[in-house]
C-alpha cells in the first residue's frame, strides 16, 4: 500500500469535504484508491451519497496481480474489497478502470468476463499511461499494437453483446461514436475541441499547485517539464496559460483541416509535450492522431456493417431501440 493512498487519512478527507459542501451548491467526491486495506471509519466515509470511489482492475486476476499486486492474497484482498463495495453502495459508485500493457495484455474476453461479474457494465480501456513514473517501466507505448488490441476489444464486445442479458461498452469508444453521432457531444475532458486549459476545470495537488489536467501534474512530478499554471495562493498563471492555449484547437491545423475526423477530433498539448517534448510534430506522427484516427476509423466501419449484431451492439450504445442505418453520416 503506497503512502498516496488516499483512505490511509480519512480525517484530511472529511476536512476536505466538508469544506466543499459549506462553500459549493453541488458538489461530488471521488477517492482513488487501491481498496486494498479499507477501515470501517473508511467504510463510513465512502457510504455518502456524494461521495465515489475510482480504483484500477487490470482485467483478470492473473492480470491485475502481475501488474498491481505482486501477490495473490493481496489480490484476493483487492477483489473482496471491492465486491463489498459495489455490493453496498451499487456498480455507478464504483469506477474500476483497467491499464492494459498492449505488449502483455489478458484476452479481451477475460476483461469483459470480469467485469461484468462484478456487475460494471461500462469498461474505460486504457494503455499505459505514458505520462508520470510509468514511462520508466513501459516506454512511449506501441500504437500499432494497442490498435490492433483495441479493435479485437470492440468486436469481442460486440459477440459479448450478442446473448449476453446485460450489455457492456467501452467509455471512451461510446464517447466517440455519441461525438459523430450528435453534435455538441464534449462533456469528457480527454476529447474536446477547443480543449481549452484552465477553463472550466483545475486539478488542484496537495501543495495548492494548480495543473491544467492531472496529466500535466504526472508530467511535472517526474521533472520533465514544468506544466504547473499557478497556485491557491496566487491565483492562475494567464501568460502561461495563454501559451499553452495557443494550439489548443485542431480548427486550423495544417494536418487537421484535410482529416476527415477533424470536426469528431481534438487535440491533446499536454501529451505531446510528455511524449515528444514538443507540439509542433506532423499530426500523424503522433500517438493522439493514431490512436484517434483508428478509433474514428472503426466507428465509421461499423456505422456501415449490414451485421446484426454490430446493429445490435450500436442500439446499445446509443440508447436507442434499434440501428437505423440512415443515422450513418452520408458524404456527398
């Protein structure tokens, strides 16, 4: 259990919350945690209505034990954790989210398998991330083999989706197709167009740093480059917040303006800055276009299948009774 681990200091936790609840008309919580040893004050924190738990499930046990664990019972700890979790507080307070090294991954039928043993119907399949302490172990990442790995995923669900009696999708590859499908669809902060830093949300660290996204706070942890954009103390950075906005949009982009994709697409600064220390590479040198375009790419190719079940796994995700192929965007 590593000293980040938020549960370790409840008493901090319920300052914090309180805090926000005096001073805010709304406000949600969301603890990440390993769910590896949780206290009963612990389990009386996370009860409230307003408050959420975000942990990681690499996939299956092997999985999750090779690359979290290191251990079998603290495996057995983790997955009993979080059974009890989503058996008392319900699978839309728990978010698991699975890292898949593409390199080493389980078949996508023992992810989906698992999950939906746990009742979490909506999976965020995620590579390494290169951002933080991970590039040390895990390098820039290979795109081709997570594409080759994600489209297997996709169909793997799609068969899943089938006979199963309750479906299951993958969040960000929905997010995308809602994005093509209904205009106006920008609510995830990792796919908008302009993605506007330091607007409408801030990641606060422990200090009172302000970081436009918790990626850039990865980035300036491991001294790479220094994405920080003010403090609680001093309010934000504009000068620097400007520059970083000054590419900030695919609207007028060399690249962008010829890809068919542009007006579903975005731009992704701070994760060119973490992979190739610059923004101004070919867009399809890098990894947010080619992981983007393939998945803009699969979109398209099942908005045009005549296949049943391809029909039937879009209906789904969408939240509609049936595909209409007339929905598929025609070019003239």
């Amino acid at each position: 259990m590593g000293l980040e681990e938020p549960l370790l200091r409840v008493d901090l936790l319920e300052v914090v919350r309180a805090f926000c609840r005096d001073r805010f008309e709304k406000a949600e919580f969301v603890v990440c945690t390993n769910l590896q040893h949780v206290s009963d004050e612990a389990w009386t924190f996370l009860s409230a209505p307003d408050t959420f738990m975000s942990t990681s499930l690499d996939g299956d046990r092997a999985t999750h034990t090779r690359q979290r664990t290191f251990d079998a019972a603290r495996t057995d700890a983790f997955l009993h954790n979080l059974a009890r979790a989503i058996e008392a507080f319900g699978p839309e307070k728990v978010s698991a989210l699975p890292t898949i090294d593409p390199g080493n991954a389980p078949a996508p039928e023992k992810i989906i398998r698992t999950f939906a043993e746990f009742g979490i119907r909506s999976i965020y399949l995620r590579p390494v991330n290169y951002q933080g302490f991970a590039r040390k172990r895990y390098g820039h990442g290979d795109d081709v083999a997570w594409n080759l790995y994600y489209d297997r995923f996709i169909d793997a669900m799609i068969a899943y989706n089938q006979t199963a009696p309750q479906h299951v999708e993958e969040y960000y590859f929905v997010h995308c197709l809602r994005r093509v499908l209904r205009p106006g669809h920008h609510g995830h902060v990792d796919l908008r167009n302009p993605n506007t830093l330091g607007a409408d949300y801030l990641v606060v660290d422990f200090d009172g740093t302000f970081y436009p996204t918790d990626e850039a706070r990865m980035v300036t942890r491991v001294r790479q480059i220094d994405l920080s954009i003010g403090n609680v103390f001093d309010g934000l950075d504009q000068s620097k917040l400007a520059i970083l906005n000054e590419n900030a949009a695919n609207n007028f982009h060399e690249d962008c303006m010829h890809c068919p994709y542009q007006a579903y697409c975005g731009v992704d600064v701070v994760d060119d800055l973490s992979r190739y220390g610059r923004i101004d590479l070919p867009k399809h040198e890098t990894s947010f276009c080619r992981r983007h375009t393939f998945v803009f790419g699969k979109i398209f190719e099942l908005l045009y299948s005549a296949d049943s079940a391809v029909k039937k796994s879009l209906a789904l995700w969408l939240g509609i009774p049936e595909f209409d192929p007339a929905l598929a965007p025609v070019h003239r």
